[in-house]
C-alpha cells in the first residue's frame, strides 16, 4: 500500500476514461481511449500502459486500480449473459411475468413489458412453503428439488437463481437447495436471494436474483482476463470495484455481487461531482453526466447524493418509470435524461427531429471519427457547428472528419428537413438540450427541489459542449465545470470510499418492534460489513443505519437515517423524511418497519483539487468560427491548461482540453477560481 500512483479506469460505451493520482504531491493525469466493446479489458489494459508510457510511471508503482464499468449493464440489456434457471416455491412460477400488474402505461393498447431473463421452461418449482415470520409450513422436498435441479441442468443453464417465498425471513431451504445444486450440478453458479436481497418483495427480489445469476459467470470471466492482464503488464497491485452506491469493495467480493455495479460509472461521476463541489462552497448540485451514450443527471443536497434501493434496467420505454426490470440494489439515484455524444440522430414519421436511444458506441462510432459510421450523430453537429475542433480532439490524437459529418448530417437530417446542413446539426444540437432541460426539471420537481437554487456541475465529454445553455433552459445561474470533466467518473472513483451495504428485512409495527433483536441483528450486519472492508486492507471509520418504513396499509416504503435504536427516534427520523417528500405526515397512524440497511465504510480519499495541475503555456489558440445566435461568428479559443486563478473568459468563446471542450456562449462570463475549477455566470 507504499505504491504511490492510484488509478481511476470508467469504461463508458464510446471511450474508457482513466485518471492517475500521485499520492505524493496530488498531481492527476488523464487518459482516454475507444471502447473495445467486444473485449472491454483490451481497452482497459492500452489504457493503462498508455497511460503509465506518457508519464514515465513504472507498473510496480501503482497502489492499485478502481474500475467501474458499464458491463453488467450492457449484458442486462443486450440479453449477452449465460442461461439462466429459476428454482422458487411451489405456485410461484410466473411472478416474473405477472409483476405487480401495474402499466407504466395506462392508456397504450401496445404497451410492452421487457421479456423475463429466464424462459418459462427453465423457471421450475419446488414444492416447500414458508409462512412471512419464517416458520416451516412445509418442508422442502429434496427429491422434487434434485429433479428439477436436473432439468435446468440437462436444459442447458450455466447458472441458477434460487428465490423461494419469504426466505428474507428464513434462507433455510434456500441455503439447502445451493447444497443439492452442489451435489447435483456443481459446474453450475448459484446465487440466492437470501444472500442478495434479503427483504420483502416476491417480484423484485427475484428479478434482482435472476439478474445476479445471469451475469455472474460473465463478469467473473471478464474480471479474471482483467487482472490476468494487469498482472501481465506489471501492475501488482490489487483491482477494486466501484459499486452503485458510490463505495468501492475488493475483486473477490464484487465477483459475488456484479449486479451491485449496475451503476457503477455514473455513480463515480456524482462521487466527482460531490468533492468539486465542496471544493467550489456548492453544496447543493445538478450533477449533469453526458457521455458517449447517455446523459444522467443526479441531485446532490448539502454535499450528500441521494441513494436508493430502487431501480431499473433494459426499459421498454426510456423514460418511463415501470417498463424496466426492476432490481433492489443499492444505488446513487440518478435519472437518464438524454442523449450522448454518439446518439444517433434522424428525422421521425412525422418530419420531427429525434435523437437516440441507439448511439454509435464506439464500432463504428459517429460520422466523424472515420471509422465506418454512416449516420448523423451529437457529435458531428457539435462539429459542423464549430464547438469542437477536429485537428485538436484527445489533443490531437484523433482528427474528426468534418466532410463526413456534413455528408451524413446532409444525406440523413437536411434533405429529409428541408433544410442546410449547419441549420439541421443546430435543430440537433437545439433538440438535445431542450429535452435534457425539461427531464431534468422534472427530476428535480418529483424531489420536491427547486432547480433553480443549485449550481450545475458538468461532467463527461460532452457534458461542458451542452451545459451553459442547458442552465440557461432551467434557470439555474451558475455552473461550476472542473478541469478534465471528460474523465471525471474515472476521478470519482479516486474520491470513493472502500464501503459496502448490507440489507436485512425486519417487517414488524414500530410499536411492538423487538428493540434487543434489532440491536443483535444490527450488530452482526456490521461485523460482517467490517470484514469486508477489512478485506480490501482498510479499518471501518464509518457506520450509518438507514431504515426503510411506511405508515401501516402503504406499500411503499421511504428510507430514513437513524441515529438512535429507540421508539421516538425512529419515527421521528421517518416522519421527517416523509414530511420532507411529501409535505405532510399522519401523526395517528401506526408506522411500519420494513426493513434495514448498514453501510460500512473506510476512510474517505481526500484529493486536492489545487495540486492536480499546474497552469503552463499561453491560454489563447486563437480564433474560429461558432455557430451563435443564427450565424457564424469568430469566437476566442482558450487552452484550458494555461488558464490560471482569476483569468476570465467572455462569451462567445471556447475552452478546449484534451477531454472536453466548454462552450461559452454569448452573455456568459467564465472566471478560473483557486483551485482550477472554471465558474460560469450564466447571464
């Protein structure tokens, strides 16, 4: 752990990003390269010998590497993972198609649900019965469960998921059918609910284990090439993973639980944000991630992002809450609320302009890289209008195609429009930041926030191209963009603590709840998590317990922080957050706990924004032409690395870096503050 370098690797679907830290003096080093979406570990390992080569780091030198990745993700919602079986209590076979009958449409004669993981022939059951306090109803019957463990197996699964009724209460049978899958299949992974997602809810604890078990032996495979790669470069040190919670946790455990990095890129994005924001004195943030793919907005309160235990995956409908698979993990909430810079754009039934949901990725990418791609993206726009510069893109390393973005923006958007090519790119470019601006008003609304009282801090590549006139949409007055903001998931997960959460559902009234069995429960969950912190050689610094709890008859539960394990403090900790959501309480009626979470963590990194970089070199490249207010107009280009505290940058301008490039727009004003971060008055 004496190794001085540390770093930050995000693979996002069209670049992986890397920043390096010396621990000695604080200085960061970024990096970029494309995706390799058929081997994301090729990317990853060019990365960091790149990365290591430039600056003269030996490999032996690395502490270690935190990595995130959009893997687990991207198998969930490509259908890439392995077969999959579903063992559950007799009775129970179609939960994961009946759902919780909810529409997530309800006037939509087509609407379309995702499609199940597991096949119907593979989800078999098995005859046992648990009543909700855990008691036997009726044993398993093990002859039964070995046949049908042999079913899935001669049906050609790889992995099995387990969720049998009410075993959050009692993993008995469930720990019993992983023994007779070990005597009857042991080449096949299992995974149990009971050991995920040990709360109520049929339909979400086994879609989550379902998903577990469908990405597992993919994700284990991929983390083994991963290290075996590392190692083979000379990077000895071990490998962590960033979790969707914002904390990060040893190899060995993330391989148990890939479904816990379903996030675990945005999540390094909002940890970023939160340090630049503390850094600038904003507490209260929009963090506005825009990648190659998606943009993601999250709202940071008083320096703490907001988590949850709920979320989606694979939607039918983009935006639409409900038409996903719904899987309990714990996440840093965030909302989708657009496109990337690699979304593709085109002209719909009705002559209207739509961008996404399909992006370019990186094979073959947009137009403009020259790689193969035919079709219009925010990228050549942002191109064709002049915000980025192809001789400069990765500080010169990859020359855009503007001839390649004009043709394909003229062939697929312009001529279907009627309109020039630049007046169809500024449609895209008009049409992107509307819809992310509405999104993520409403965002904020449904949080019962005012978007108007946070400062918006910019991240991803294409974040800063978009983000002054995304405020400008929302009426927020002040953005605070750090320098590379290209990379700044990879930086946040330098920022991340080792930590890890663990769930137990405890479904008892607040008023007869069992205060000592509470206290023992909640003690054994810490130890547990103390261990595997421990385990990726850090002391525990941090305990937090977060209960979740509704008024008696809800079936929707609101998370609350508690400080002391007594009657008045628990409500009084609920109420307060159902106030703070909802406006009100009701004194009269009885509460409900539903279940428990504890997070341990280590001790938080501390990166010193001021020591990342040293200003050098001469802050103006000259001039070009932008697109701005209608017409082109010849705009002062800034190198973003010579900029030092107290400069000032006037729009209309531009600020390149090798990650990013901001956009200053007419009316705006951007001032470089003591620790590098570009503050924009909005104007």
């Amino acid at each position: 752990m004496t190794a001085p370098f540390r770093i930050g690797v995000d693979i996002g679907g069209t670049f992986t990003d890397l920043v390096m830290l010396d621990t000695r003096d604080g200085r960061l080093f970024n990096g970029k390269v494309l995706t390799t979406p058929h081997a994301p570990e090729q990317a990853v390992l060019e990365g960091v010998r790149s990365l290591l080569a430039r600056h003269g780091v030996a490999p032996g030198e690395v502490r270690h590497v935190i990595h995130g990745t959009t893997l687990v993700a991207n198998a969930l919602i490509e259908r890439r993972g392995v077969p999959t079986g579903f063992l559950t209590t007799q009775g129970f076979r179609d939960v994961q198609e009946i759902g919780t009958e909810l529409r997530h449409d309800t006037y939509d004669l087509f609407m379309r649900r995702p499609e199940p993981l597991v096949p119907r022939r593979l989800r078999l059951e098995v005859p046992e019965r648990l009543l909700p306090d855990g008691s036997v109803r009726t044993r398993l019957d093990e002859a039964a469960t070995r046949a049908a463990i042999r079913a899935l197996r001669d049906g050609g699964v790889q992995a099995v998921a387990v969720c049998l009724l009410h075993a959050f209460a009692n993993p008995a049978h469930e720990r019993r059918v992983a023994e007779l899958v070990a005597e009857e299949a042991p080449e096949l992974s299992v995974c149990l609910s009971a050991d995920l997602v040990p709360e109520i809810g049929e339909y979400e604890r086994g879609s989550t284990t379902i998903a577990n078990a469908y990405v597992l032996p993919v994700f284990a495979r991929y983390l083994a090439r991963l290290d075996a790669g590392l190692r083979d470069a000379g990077v000895t040190g071990p490998l962590f993973l960033m979790l969707s919670d914002g904390g990060t946790v040893a190899r060995d455990v993330a391989a148990r639980h890939p479904i816990r990095l379903v996030q675990s890129g945005p999540a390094g994005g909002v940890q970023a944000a939160r340090v630049i924001g503390e850094a600038a004195g904003a507490p209260d943030i929009l963090c506005f991630d825009m990648g190659g793919t998606t943009a993601k907005a999250a709202l940071i309160d008083g320096g703490q992002p907001a988590r949850s235990l709920d979320f989606e995956v694979a939607r039918t409908d983009r935006f639409r809450k409900g038409s996903g698979l719904p899987l309990k993990v714990p996440v840093v909430e965030m909302i989708e609320i657009g496109a990337g810079g690699g979304s593709i754009a085109r002209v719909d039934p009705l002559g209207l302009v739509r961008v996404g949901p399909d992006s370019a990725g990186s094979d073959p990418g947009p137009a403009c890289y020259g790689l193969g791609g035919a079709e219009p993206t925010v990228t050549d726009c942002d191109l064709l209008l002049g915000y980025l510069a192809p001789d400069s893109f990765l500080g010169g390393e990859m020359r855009l195609d503007v001839r390649a973005a004009e043709a394909a923006i003229r062939t697929r958007l312009a001529g279907p429009l009627g309109l020039g090519s630049v007046e169809a790119a500024w449609a895209v470019h008009e049409t992107v930041n509307t819809a992310m601006a509405q999104a993520a008003a409403i965002h904020a609304l449904e949080k019962a926030r005012r978007i108007e009282g946070y400062t918006l801090v910019p991240i991803g590549g294409a974040g800063p191209v978009h983000a002054v006139e995304v405020a400008r949409k929302l009426g927020i007055a002040r953005l605070v963009v750090p320098a590379g903001a290209g990379v700044a998931s990879a930086l946040g997960f330098l920022a991340a603590p080792i930590s890890f959460a663990l769930l137990r559902g405890l479904v008892a009234p607040l008023a007869t709840l069992d205060l000592d069995a509470l206290r023992a429960m909640l003690a054994e969950m810490e130890a547990e998590g103390r261990v595997l912190v421990a385990r990726a050689g850090v002391d525990a610094a941090a305990t937090t317990i977060r209960v979740a709890m509704r008024y008696a008859g809800q079936g929707y539960q609101v998370e609350a922080d508690v400080a002391r394990l007594d009657r008045e403090a628990i409500r009084a900790a609920f109420e307060a957050e159902y106030r703070r959501l909802y406006g009100r309480t009701e004194p009269t009626l009885p509460v409900e706990c539903v279940g428990w979470r504890v997070t341990v963590s280590g001790p938080m990194p501390r990166l010193d924004l001021a020591a990342a970089s040293s200003p050098s070199g001469a802050a103006s490249r000259g001039a070009r032409p932008a697109w701005f207010g209608g017409r082109f107009v010849d705009v002062a280009v800034f190198d973003r690395a010579a900029l030092k505290p107290g400069d000032v940058v006037q729009g209309p301008a531009l600020v390149e870096e090798r990650e990013s490039t901001l956009v200053v727009p007419p009316g705006a004003r951007a001032t470089c503050d003591a620790v590098l971060n570009l503050v924009v008055e909005v104007g």
